[in-house]
C-alpha cells in the first residue's frame, strides 16, 4: 500500500516534534538533576557554592593563610544597581557554621559588614561522638558526591524514549511500497509502434526500430539469439510464418514501390495478432 507525499511529511513532522520534546525533557531534568547536586550538604574538603550580592566598591578574596577555617576564591562578577553580584566558591577545613565574608576585602582593606549570606554549614566526616576505635564496615559504593549514575540512567532512558519515534517511523517507511514502472516486452514495443505507422508516418529511426524488434521478436520466439546477423536473418526468411513478415517489412522500407501508407503496418499488426 502506498503513502501519500502528504502523509510521509504529517510523520516526519510530529516524529521531529516528539525529539524536540524530548530533548527539552532531558535538558529540564539535568538542570534539576545539577540543581539537586548543588543543594546537598557541604563537608570538609569539598567546595561548596553561595551566590551573594554585596552593595559598594568590588571585592577580592583574601589569600589562605594556614589555619584559616576556610579558604574562599571569587568565581565570577557581575555588576549591579548598588553593587556587584559574587559567585563564591569556599571549601571549610572544620565542622561547624562558618562566615565566609571575613574572607572578602576591599581595596582598602576593610571586611564587608556580616549578612545572613555569608553563613555557611559545614557536616564532618567522623561522627562526633567517635572514639577513634577501628571496626569492620560492609563495602559500599564510592561516593564521588556527583550525580553520575543517576544522568548516565537518564541518558540511557532517554536514547531508549528516542527509538521508540524511530522505529515507528523506520517501520512505516519500510512499509510504504514504491511504484515500479514496467518495461514494455519485445512485442508490445513492436505493436505500439506498428500501431503508430498505421496513423501516420513514421521517422527513420523508428523505421530501425522496427526492424530491430521484428529481428528480435522472432529470434526470441525461435531461439536464434546465438547465431549471426546474416544467419539469423536467411533463417528468417526461409521461416513460413516469419519469412513473409520480414519481406514486408524490406519492401515497406527499403523499395522504391512504397505501399499505401498504413497497409503494410495494418497487415504486420494482424500477423503478430494471429500468432496468438
């Protein structure tokens, strides 16, 4: 069954529909996924984000001096109306709340004044209460505090969400059946053009034309194909049913006693009907 141009465009359109909308999905669910990551509980040794707008002159972060509870590092600046916006990045050497603000300073040296945004809690790593004693744990999964299993599952489902379009589409192509044009057989090209000098005249090269198809008609009928040209044609011609025909065919195109217009291709048209 075949499809309509129209109805090939209609599939291709919503098929390019559904990845857009997957694809908006996943990049929806990564943002969620990294947003999910950044909120999770700073410990020591891992660099926690804060994003702070401070108003006055800018800021730099003060050079780590050992045993400074944390260490603060400016990753970005962005001008506003009453100051400047501040992507600090901190990692805290201790358990506990810490005020990253005292380690930001002004070109004149002076620690901007204390705000609820520079508060940042900081979990340990060794319960509180430990006694240091060493005893056995089951093995468990390293923690590489990143959402690696969960956006490589997500990658995966969605690649397997992407190939469900796909193979609908791949099965509907593979479906739709393409037209093939027939090629006309020895003698129907004979009859058409046979049926073509009886209306009107007909070109040099359509004269050999018919000569060509008469030659092979009948040696396709008599199984002549592998003898030569000249041996082909006496056999022809001592042939009772194809010998007459390819005289009529000589004397039509090559003597000067040309029949009347039609005759000659009329009474060929009635031969081959009567071989039937």
């Amino acid at each position: 069954m075949s499809t309509s141009p129209t109805t090939a465009g209609n599939l291709r359109t919503v098929t390019i529909r559904v990845t857009i909308v997957l694809l908006v999905l996943v990049v929806a669910a990564v943002l969620v996924a990294r947003r999910w990551n950044s909120e999770q509980q700073v410990t020591i040794g891992v660099e926690g984000e804060r994003i702070v707008e401070i108003a006055g002159p800018p800021l730099i972060a003060a050079p780590f001096t050992p045993g400074d509870a944390t260490s603060v590092r400016i990753a970005g600046v962005q001008p506003t109306a009453t100051g400047y916006r501040y992507d600090l990045r901190y990692m805290a050497f201790g358990p506990g709340d810490h005020d990253i603000g005292k380690s930001l300073v002004g070109a004149d040296g002076q620690i901007p004044a204390t705000q609820p945004e520079f508060a940042v809690s900081v979990a340990a790593l060794i319960p509180e209460k430990y006694s240091g004693e060493l005893y056995v744990t089951p093995n468990s999964p390293v923690d590489l505090h990143t959402s690696y299993n969960f956006l490589m599952t997500l990658a995966w489902g969605t690649w397997a969400l992407l190939l469900v379009p796909l193979i609908g589409y791949g099965k509907h192509w593979h479906g739709r059946t393409v037209a093939v044009t027939s090629v006309p057989s020895i003698s129907e090209r004979l009859r058409s053009l046979l049926q073509q000098a009886a209306r009107s005249d007909l070109t040099p090269e359509q004269q050999a034309d018919i000569e060509q198809l008469l030659l092979a008609f009948w040696s396709q009928r008599l199984q002549l194909s592998g003898q030569r040209l000249s041996e082909t044609i006496q056999q022809l011609r001592c042939h009772p049913q194809a010998g007459p025909q390819w005289s009529r065919v000589e004397r039509w195109f090559h003597s000067r006693a040309t029949p009347t217009r039609g005759t000659a291709a009329q009474q060929l048209l009635q031969d081959l009907e009567a071989l039937k």
